[in-house]
C-alpha cells in the first residue's frame, strides 16, 4: 500500500510538473502584433500582407479584412518557434500604400497604428482601334494593378505576386474607354523602390471573370508603368487570350 502510494504521488507529482512547464512556455511566447486601422479608407477595402522570419525560415501570410472591424493581429509564431522579424504591406486600389518594417519583433507584442489615406485619382483615357472585335452584352473592361516591388520589400526573389483590381468599366461604341488610376507615383510608401509597378488591361467575360482579350498598346507591351501622368488618349488592339 505504502509503494502504490507513492507512485501515485510520484505520478502526481511528474504531471504537476510538465503542466507547470507547459504553462511557463505558454506564457514565454510572443504576443502577436495588432494590427489598428483608421483613416477615410475602411479597412475592408484594404488588403494586408505579412512576412515573418525566423529559426522555422520565413512564412507570408494575408489577414482578412472587414468594413466592421479596426484591428487585426498579426501572428509571430510558426511552428512553435518566435519570429525574429516582420514585415507588413497593407494597400487598396482606392488608398495610400503603408508598409511597416520591424527588424526585431518584441515579445510581448505591439500595437501598429495606421492611419488610411485616399489615393489621388488620375483619369486614363484609352482607345480600342478595333472595337468591332469585342462582345458587347457579356464583356467588360478591367484595369488590374500588378505590385511587383512587393518581392523587393519582402527580400524575397518569388513573392507570389497577384493582381489587383483597380476599375471595371464598359467600353464605348467607338472603342473610348476611361478609368481612374491611383497616384501611385506620388505614394510615400513606393518611393524608395526603383519599379513601382505596372496596369494591364483586360476585356473580361462579365459572368465568369475569364480573360477574353489583353489589351495591347502601340509599343506592343502588355503593361503600363506607374507614372505621374499619361498621354491624352492611348491607344490599344486586342490580343486574344490564351487563358
């Protein structure tokens, strides 16, 4: 009786122990980072990107965003282990790129506050020089905006760059078509990339989403660079897609 019962206190006595453990490194690990947005943009019209580094190498990550919600954290923890670094882009084809760049991640977590700006708009006048070609009832325009010093910020030579949309408008009779561009020239936060990004224009199929011609201008590019202003009037043909 006296041996079972002190390997019951022994038992007892083992798991007190991993539990207490168990509990000191819960309390040892970093806090996420909270992410506070205010400002004339709401912040579900923002996209947020973040970058951790580490002993676990490096993880990217998106947060959702949401109109009815302000603040967001950022996790800096991967597999176990604490980030040593981070790096977030917070943008919106409506509003002023944020970026913030911790080189040092503090344990117990921090609260990055941002304050959201409205982009200026810039109008780009395009015309088709062969209108006849397109679908008028089931096809629409779009200006996607293509953020590739994104890898650059990262430190990073494949950073998955994707698309944003910018504007989707219809296309005239006569093939003239206008959309609002972001200042993006002009944006704080952009100017210490040598390449800021480039448009590309598309005609989609309005129910599925899918490419049906790329839009290409005089020089035969695909894309135009973010500048701080446009010709008058730009032309473009229609390539079709191979989508």
């Amino acid at each position: 009786m006296f041996c079972r019962s002190r390997r019951k206190l022994v038992s007892k006595a083992v798991l007190l122990f991993v539990f207490s453990l168990a509990v000191i490194s819960y309390g040892q690990s970093p806090k996420p980072y909270i992410l506070q947005m205010g400002g004339s943009c709401s912040p579900g019209e923002m996209s947020v990107e973040y970058l951790i580094t580490g002993q676990f190498g490096g993880y990217s990550g998106f947060v959702k965003t949401d109109a009815r919600f302000d603040m967001y954290e950022i996790p800096t923890v991967r597999d176990g282990m604490a980030a040593r670094t981070l790096k977030i882009i917070i943008r919106g084809s409506r509003c002023r790129t944020q970026t913030f760049d911790v080189p040092e991640v503090e344990k117990n977590g921090r609260v990055l506050r941002v304050r959201l700006r409205r982009s200026r708009p810039i109008e780009y006048r395009g015309v088709i020089t062969s209108p006849e070609m397109l679908p008028r009832k089931d096809a629409r325009l779009t200006v996607e905006y293509w953020a590739n010093w994104k890898c650059e910020f990262f430190g990073i030579a494949d950073c998955l760059i994707g698309p944003t949309r910018i504007d989707a408008v219809e296309v005239g009779e006569d093939g003239k078509f206008r959309v609002r561009l972001p200042d993006l020239a002009n944006d704080h936060a952009l100017s210490g990339f040598g390449q800021k990004g480039a448009f590309q224009f598309y005609i989609r199929e309005r129910g599925t989403g899918n490419i049906l011609f790329n839009l290409r201008g005089t020089d035969e590019s695909r894309t135009i660079p973010v500048a701080n202003g446009y010709p008058q009037i730009n032309e473009f043909s229609l390539e079709t897609s191979q989508n």
